[in-house]
C-alpha cells in the first residue's frame, strides 16, 4: 500500500481576497489581479447558482464544476488559470455569464 500525502504551511501571512464582478458588456474570461498565487480559487455565479473550484495542483483551465442543478464534474477548459499575482476565470458559459453576478474568493 502506498500513500502520497503534501502539505503546504502557511508562510506567516494570510493571503486571501475576495470581490465580485458583472458586466453588460460581450462575456469574455476575466483577469483578477490579486498580488499573489492562489492556491485555491472559488468562483460562484450568484444569479444561476453554477460554481467551479481550483487546487493548487490542478491543471491550467481546469476547475470542479457544479451546476445548480447539482451535476459535478471537472473541466479541463474554460475553468480557473493561476499565475505568479493574479488569475483568469475562463469562459465557461454556465458561471461567466454576462448580465449575471459572478463572487470569486482567492487564498494563497
């Protein structure tokens, strides 16, 4: 039997930003400028109920998915992408919606 296990301790500081986003405007992916990597981003859109989640470790533009009707799954496009100080929350049309309230929290 084999066991893989990692951790990660905090470094001292908390590093966590929260904020919301809408627009009239053509859906498009939205780059959030947080000022560090996050190693867990969680994005709801709060009109439709859809959400997705990223862990560090997941792959670039992936994300678990779960749409208010309750089906899960993980999408390997379209989801969350990190980068040194910020990330993009993809296209995905069922949480990136124009005209509806999008809530995202980053903890680094």
């Amino acid at each position: 039997m084999a066991v893989t296990s990692t951790q990660k301790p905090a470094d001292g500081v908390v590093r966590m930003m929260t904020g919301r986003y809408l627009t009239d405007d053509t859906a498009a992916a939205i780059t959030i400028t947080c000022g560090f990597k996050p190693r867990v981003v969680i994005v709801k859109n709060v009109t439709s109920g859809d959400s997705y989640e990223w862990y560090e470790g997941m792959a670039a533009a992936s994300a678990y998915k779960r749409v208010a009707a309750g089906d899960a799954t993980i999408i390997t496009t379209l989801g969350v992408t990190v980068s040194t100080n910020s990330f993009i929350i993809g296209l995905d049309l069922d949480v990136n919606v124009i005209n509806e309230q999008l809530s995202w929290l980053a903890f680094g």
